[in-house]
C-alpha cells in the first residue's frame, strides 16, 4: 500500500526548520505543523485565531535533539529513567526519527499519523516490543491520539506523555481550572503528596503530577481573554508544570524570559498510573484541545 504524503492545497512534506522533515498543514479550519522527529506537533492555528503552542525562539531544530515547545512525545518513562543516568529524558521516541503512517481528510479536518515502533537503539534502554502511533488533527480543534501497541511476548509496563506547551500572553495571568480538590504529588518536593486547593495559578516554579484527573481541564489566559479547553480520555493523570526564572535561565533552548510564556498541562498516563498491556493488546489516550 502506498503512503499518502500530501494532500494538494491542505497538506504537504517539506524541510521545516533545520532542514527536518515536517508535515505543513494549510487545511480550511487550521494551519499547523507537525516534524516526523519526534512526531512532534509544532504548531495549531485555528482559523481566525492565534497560534495556540508555544515553542521557544532558541529551539534547536537537530537530529537527536529534542525540539523546545509544541507537543513532544514522552514515551515508554516520564522523566529520568531509574537506575539509568545515560538514559534521555522522557524515554526514547521524543528525538527518534519517525515514520509517515497517513495523511486524511476527514470530516474534524486534516489528520496526519506518523509511527515508530521499538528497535536496536530503543532496546539499549528498554527491552520491550512495541509500535507507536501519533495521530494529530488539525481543524477547529487539535485532537491528538497516541497509540501504544504490545508487540512483544511479555506483558509491557510504560508511561506516556503529550508533554504540551500551550502559549499564553503572562503565565502570572493563568489559572488551570479542573483541579480543585485532586491529590498531586509535588516533584519539588520528592513527589511528596499535596491536595490542590482551587485553580492552579502561578508565582513560581511548578512541577506537579496530579492524579486521577477528571476528563475536562481548562486553561483561562486573563490577560490574553482566551480559554484553552482540553478534554481528555483514558488519560488519567495531568502534569502541570512551569520552570520559572531560574530553571529557565539554566536552558540554553529556552529564552530568559520565555517562562512567560507557555504553561505545560500534560495529558498522561504516568507515576503510580502507568498503563500495562498484554502480548497484541493496545492503548490509545486521546486529548482534544480547543479555544475561543
């Protein structure tokens, strides 16, 4: 069967930034763009809208390295892989090459899904078989999918991230709403237990795993006078995070001041509520964002 690469006038392969391919999308409710390394949303622009990701002015767009912003893929740990200090952050697909699935017009708009799946450079650091699917649709909404299949003869524990940086006009003026009353644990802290008490607003930095989180979470940008809505399935966990100015100053791939940016509200599977799957079975976590 032959892989769609483009769709005329809606979708097509180019050299994105750093000469890396990237799917381009111009579809009639969105605009957006999404690299095969990483299989990594760059971008969303509803029609009539402002971009809705945030990516840093001083990404660094080069093979093996991972791009500041946007939706970067986390996938089979979250964070530092235990035991490994060689291992890179957030698992082993986040700066892979990966593979055009298919490009789709359909009825919610454009949906492009790019693929991996284990091999010898994943298997330096997990030993496990799987194939990995991102599917990304860009119209009035972004709903993104990611597909995680067992592919080996052993079960298979993992976690998954879509680790999204959303742009706001000041972090200072954010709140996320959805959270009141969820337990977190706190990665500030040693992942120490907490309760959150009302909306999560920002003063300072912020690295948070909350825990069987409800399906519908909001971003409310006061100062922007947008709200990001983020409606979430067979996603049970949210990591809200936000360097702030220290920790951003110490990323040579963010800007000083860019913390002001962006909030990250994560949709995952991770922590305590990592997902195992039998030998041939399959999981999908599915977000799907839109804004006013």
């Amino acid at each position: 069967m032959k892989v769609k690469l483009d769709i005329p006038g809606m979708a097509r392969v180019h050299a994105g930034q750093g000469g890396l391919p990237a799917v381009q999308i111009t579809g009639p409710h969105a605009r957006g763009e999404m690299y095969l390394q990483g299989g990594q949303v760059t971008s969303w622009i509803p029609q009539g809208r402002d971009e809705a990701l945030f990516v840093s002015r001083q990404a660094r767009y080069e093979p093996g390295r991972a791009i500041r912003g946007g939706v970067p893929v986390c996938f089979p740990w979250f964070g530092a892989l235990k035991g490994r200090s060689d291992a890179p952050a957030h698992g082993c697909v986040r700066t892979k090459p990966w593979q055009i699935d298919r490009i789709e017009q359909t009825d919610e708009g454009v949906a492009v899904t790019l693929a991996t799946a284990s091999d010898a450079d994943t298997r330096r650091f997990c030993a496990d078989e799987f194939r990995l699917e991102h599917r990304a649709i860009f119209g009035e909404a972004l709903t993104l999918e990611l597909t995680a299949i067992n592919t080996g003869a052993a079960p298979f524990t993992f976690e998954a991230a879509l680790h999204t940086y959303y742009r706001v006009r000041d972090v200072s003026g954010v709140s996320v709403v959805g959270l009141d009353g969820a337990r977190y644990l706190d990665a500030l802290d040693g992942r120490r237990e907490r309760r959150q008490q009302g909306p999560v607003e920002f003063a300072s930095e912020i690295d948070r795993i909350y825990l069987n989180t409800p399906g519908a979470l909001a971003i409310d940008d006061r100062i922007g006078e947008r709200r990001l809505a983020l409606a979430a399935s067979n996603a049970h966990a949210a990591v809200v995070w936000n360097p702030w100015m220290a920790k951003a100053r110490a990323l040579a791939d963010l800007g000083d001041d860019e913390y002001r940016e962006f909030v990250c509200v994560e949709t995952c599977n991770v922590a305590p509520l990592a997902v195992t799957l039998a030998p041939g079975d399959g999981h999908t976590m599915r977000v799907v964002i839109t804004t006013n």
